[in-house]
C-alpha cells in the first residue's frame, strides 16, 4: 500500500468537489460518490490481496487510518442518499421535524454502538499499545463479545476493528451533516449577499480553520452555545469560501510537525509587531 492518508484524502475530496459542482442535487451527489468511493475501496482490495503489506507497520496504518477514512465517506454518502431520498419536503416545520428525528436516531446509535465501549475509550484516547490486536488480519477474538456483523466482514481485507474506526468517523461526519440541515433552516434569512463582496478570506483554509476551532475552544462565540459548525457556517458564508472536511482538517492540525497553532502564532506575533510600531 503505498499511497499515504494525506494522497487518499486529497484525492477523494477532489473528487467530491467535483462532484458537487456537476451533481444536479444532493442525491445524485450522494449517489456518485457511493459508486465512486465503493469501486475505489474495491481496487484498494484488489491490490491488498495480491501484493499484501511491507510488514506490520503498514497493515496497522492501512487498517487503523487509510480504509477507515475511505469506509467512513463510503457510510457518510450512502446514507445521505438515503436521509435524502426519504426526506419529505425542502423545508418549513415537517423538514425541520424530520432532520430533528434523524438526529435523534442518530444519538440512540451512537449511545448503543459506539460510545459504551472499551475499544471506542481505546481509540478516542489515542493510545497504540493493542493496535496489534485490533489493526492486524487474522486476531479476531470472539471471546471479546463481538457485534453480529463480524460474521459479514471480509476476513482478508478487515480486522473488524476497522470498521468500527470508519462507524465512528462516519457517525461524526452525520452529525455534523444533520445539524448543518437544521442550521440551514434557521438561518434561511442569512445570507452572503448580506455581507460586502469586498471582504473575503486570503489566508489559507487551514489557517480559518484552526480560528474557528479557537474561537469554539474559548467560547468566544455566544458564551460557547453554539457548535463548531454553525460557526464556520457563518464564516463560509461571510468570506464566501468552502472549508471542506474540518474534522479530518482539524485531526491532520493535532499530529503535523512543528507548532499544532501556526496561525494563532502568527496571529499574535504580527499583532506584538503592530504594537511595537510608532504610530
């Protein structure tokens, strides 16, 4: 396997972007990218089976980071297509009732299947002592009470594990697709017509990104009552630019070589400067 998880991502929200730009609706957008990321995961397979991996290090990276990323977008579209298929108007009250429900869904998932876990701790902790358990083939323990669906995995490409990594990146990537729906509703009024077409964001997307998670971490935002994502729904909206994925965006931030708040340290260094000027 040699692609890193840095290749995979871009190369998969290349093809989303383009996606978006061509898909006539949500559906049909939802739809291609099913096809796209299930024939994509198959050839990854393909290639798995045949040549395997350089040793340990790789199959434990390919199964804890590289198929889950992939995994998880293939769950995120398949059930957008399917929220949106089902959905039964384009807004009003019975849209907002119905995103509500999913939401709510949702949660009863996320409570029953995921957090209540010692592998879920595991994971979300950051720890690496038991990737050799979870993040190798063929150590499937059965004693461990395993959920049903480990009989339909696919013994030369999983560990089971992995998939349990894409159900917990996928449930994040719902969650915030739902709220932005509900958002989006009740922000019908606001739009980026309201706002001057002079003002617009020429830093990098990395560097709004890492603002927005600031201004979210110190509640700087209506006594931090409201989310991550409203907030950069406003500012998209604001600065007429389109983030993209923010929560892979913010997880590459946490590991990157050299300072994890580049901008914020940039920020207060041209500000110190500023001050420093005799004006």
């Amino acid at each position: 396997m040699t692609s890193s998880l840095n290749h995979i991502i871009s190369e998969i929200q290349r093809k989303e972007n383009a996606i978006s730009l061509s898909a006539p609706n949500t559906i049909d957008e939802a739809y291609q990218m099913t096809i796209y990321l299930k024939e994509y995961l198959w050839s990854i397979r393909e290639d798995i089976t045949k040549q395997g991996f350089k040793n340990h290090w790789e199959e434990i990276n390919f199964f804890r980071n590289i198929k889950p990323y992939i995994l998880s977008k293939l769950i995120y579209h398949n059930k957008i297509f399917r929220i949106q298929t089902a959905c039964p108007v384009d807004g009003g009250k019975m849209y907002a009732s119905y995103f509500l429900e999913q939401l709510k869904e949702l949660k009863q998932e996320y409570r029953e299947h995921i957090y209540n876990s010692d592998f879920y701790r595991y994971y979300r902790s950051g720890r690496t002592d038991r990737d050799e358990t979870y993040f190798r083939l063929g150590n499937i323990n059965f004693h461990d009470g395993l959920n049903s669906f480990v009989f339909e995995i696919d013994p030369l490409f999983s560990t089971y594990y992995d998939n349990k990594v894409a159900r917990i990146i996928a449930n994040e990537l719902l969650y915030t697709y739902i709220l932005q729906k509900i958002n989006d509703d009740e922000m019908a009024d606001f739009s980026a017509r309201d706002i001057s077409d002079s003002i617009l964001w020429t830093d990098t997307k990395n560097a709004l990104i890492e603002l927005i998670y600031a201004l979210y971490a110190n509640s700087s935002l209506s006594d931090g009552k409201i989310g991550i994502r409203k907030i950069s729904l406003a500012l998209e909206r604001m600065f007429q630019i389109s983030l993209g994925d923010l929560h892979h965006s913010f997880h590459r931030m946490k590991y990157r070589a050299g300072s994890r708040t580049a901008f914020l340290d940039q920020l207060k260094s041209s500000l110190e400067e500023y001050m420093d000027k005799d004006l």
